[in-house]
C-alpha cells in the first residue's frame, strides 16, 4: 500500500520521531561524505504550479544525493489542472516515475493528485499547509535545544499555510503554540478546534504579539502575503501594523529565544534585517534541513511501496 506525505498528520507520532533520527543521519553522512543512495535507478516527478527556491532545489539536489534523479516540471511544462485533469497527470507521471512531489494552489487537488497517482505523493505546499517545511523546522529547533520539553512557539504574523502545519505537528508532538495575528488574518479554526481537540499541544490565538510572545523559546514569522495573494500586498502591510518582528519584540520574550522563518522573506516587511541576521536567527539553518527532511520523509516512504 503506497503512501503519502500530504500532512504532517498522515504520519503517527513514533513515525514523525523516526523521520527526524533519520533525517539526522542522513546529515551526518552527508557532512562525513559517506555515500547513501537507496535511490538508485529511481526518478522523482517534482510538479510546481507555484515559485520556489529551497523546495526545488532541496528535493531536486537531496534526491539527487540519494541516488536518483529529480525531474523539475514548471507552471507552463504540464498545466496540471488546466491544461490536463490532476487525475490523468498523476496517472501518467506514475508510469514513468517512483515518486512525486507537488507545489500546487488548491489543497484538493494534492489530495487528488495522491488518490489517483500510484506512487507515493509529497506536498511541498499548498495554499493550505507546508508539512515538509515544518518537518525541517521542528528537526531546527531539536537541534538548537536538544529537547521539545516545555517549548513555546509564538507564531506572529498571517494564520496562513505554515500555522496549519504547525497546528497539525501539535496534535503529535506536545508544545505551546501560540498564534499571534490580526483578527482578520486567524488561521482555519476547523484546524484549530482540531488541534486543540486532540489534547496533546496547548493552543491560544492573540492579536497581542507584545503579550503572545512572553517567555517564547521561539518566534516565528512568515510573508504577510502568501504566493496567490501578492496584489493584496500592500492593504495587508496596513493591516498587520504591530505585527513586525523587530528587536523589541524579540526582547519582550523575557529570555533567550530564537527566531525563525519559513523564508523567502520580506526583509523590512514583516521582520527586519537586524532580526534576519542576528545570532539568534536560525533561518538559514531551517534552509538547510529542508534537504536532511525531506530526504528522510521519502526514504520512508519508498519503503511503504
Ligand atoms: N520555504 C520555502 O518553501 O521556500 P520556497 O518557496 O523558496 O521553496
Ligand atoms: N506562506 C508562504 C510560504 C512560502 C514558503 C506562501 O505560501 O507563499
């Protein structure tokens, strides 16, 4: 039975706590430079409706270093939905490849595309969820802290596609998540109810991001507009005033704390330079394990088939 990686959700505790060992093996060898390609021979069809910098290359470059190889297929390569039905192309990229990892806009048509594809299925991104970059983020934070225990994470800015990621890792690993946002930015409270339902994580919603961060371990930040969204740029930078990660609100935390981001970010925008390149920022760091993730979340799941 082939399986997907559409949500963080779709993997259970004790897999997402392997995913993570894994992904810190993976590195390992990697920085030793000792080989591990359990892909040889494999191909992986990476659909992107969306632009991206780290989610292609960190799946192109990290299957590649798996053995394998990566095929990058663009907006105007395959149309996928438009040109041709999600079904059709799932079926016929399953011919010719072992996996598929798709950035697409509409979240049923990753679902889709993983109902009607044979193999495996990898969401790097939807308008809904992120779940392989909350994978490299939460991998960050264990290696900066060594340890989840008591850790508070303080989400300020838009409840968009990253804070759905992060509510779907609470509901399997135990943290405080705290979302700071402008009340008319507040992510799916489906997704909420959900996450808290499941009794595992604390959850709280705030448009106060001075109070939302007190005693946060981290804080983390994303655009204010999303891909899809981008003419809505500028009426959004009225709304989230109050809502940029600066100096002193990294201060307010009243302890060491580190700051995070998806990326790519609008420097000045929603978080300044000062913050981005300060010794606590550990974005690059978050780039980096896109690949060690990923490559242990597909690892994983070319063994289901
Ligand atoms: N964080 C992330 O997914 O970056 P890209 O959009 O550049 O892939
Ligand atoms: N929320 C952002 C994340 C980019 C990685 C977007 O969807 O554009």
């Amino acid at each position: 039975m082939k399986r997907d990686f559409l949500h963080i959700t779709d993997f259970t505790t004790e897999e997402i706590w392997e995913t993570l060992e894994l992904a810190r093996w993976i590195k390992k060898k990697f920085y030793i430079g000792e080989e591990y390609h359990p892909f040889q021979d494999k191909s992986l069809a990476m659909i992107f409706a969306k632009p991206s910098a780290r989610t292609r290359v960190s799946f192109e470059t990290g299957f590649f270093k798996l053995g394998g190889h990566a095929l990058f297929l663009g907006p105007n390569d395959i149309g996928i939905g438009a040109r041709e039905s999600v079904g059709d192309i799932a079926r016929v990229m399953s011919k010719y490849n072992d996996m598929i990892m798709a950035r697409l806009f509409d979240h049923n048509h990753m679902l889709e595309l993983a109902e009607y594809a044979t193999v495996p299925v990898v969401n790097g991104l939807t308008d809904f969820n992120h779940p392989c970059q909350i994978m490299a983020d939460i991998l960050t934070v264990l290696e900066h802290r060594e340890s989840l225990d008591d850790l508070k994470i303080t989400y300020v800015g838009d409840g968009n596609n990253i804070v759905h990621s992060w509510l779907a890792l609470a509901m399997r690993i135990p943290f405080h998540f705290t979302i700071a946002c402008p009340e008319n930015f507040k992510p799916d409270l489906d997704m909420v109810e959900t996450a808290k339902n499941a009794g595992l994580s604390t959850i709280d919603i705030s448009h106060e991001p001075f109070e939302a961060v007190e005693k946060a371990d981290v804080i983390y930040t994303d655009v204010w507009a999303s891909m899809g969204q981008k003419e809505e740029a500028e009426q959004r930078r009225k709304e989230f005033a109050g809502f940029q990660v600066n100096e002193s609100l990294i201060k307010a935390t009243g302890k060491k704390t580190y700051f995070m981001h998806c990326l790519p970010a609008e420097r000045g925008i929603e978080v300044t330079d000062a913050v981005c390149d300060a010794d606590y920022s550990i974005i690059f760091d978050e780039a980096e394990n896109r690949m060690f993730a990923q490559n242990a979340i597909m690892v994983k799941l070319m063994k289901s088939i």
